[in-house]
C-alpha cells in the first residue's frame, strides 16, 4: 500500500530545501573577500584582452 503524506507539509519541505540551496550557491558567491573578488576580476580582464589580442578583423574594404 502506499504511503500517506501530508501535502502541505511535503510543499514546505520542498521550499526550505530550495531556499537552502539557494542560500548555499550564494554563501558561494558572495562569500568572498574583496582581495579573492579583485584578483577574479583581474584575471577575467587578462582573459579577455588576450583573446581580444588574437581577434582576426575581417573588415575588407569594398
């Protein structure tokens, strides 16, 4: 026989679990130094003029 549940209580499991995980990515996220977050930046930014630097211009004059 299956198993009886209580269909608000499983709606409010199912929230706290998705507000917790919700709140685990952020801890992830934000949780970070201003030194860990400036250092991210800095080498997004490398990343980005090196791959701009071998961009090829396709542009030909008609």
């Amino acid at each position: 026989m299956a198993q009886i549940i209580n269909l608000r209580q499983a709606r409010k499991h199912k929230a706290r679990a998705d507000k917790e995980a919700r709140a685990a990515e952020n801890r992830i996220a934000f949780g970070r130094t201003k030194e860990e977050r400036q250092l991210t930046q800095a080498r997004r930014d490398l990343d980005k003029k090196k791959l701009d630097a071998h961009k090829r211009d396709d542009e030909t004059p008609t």
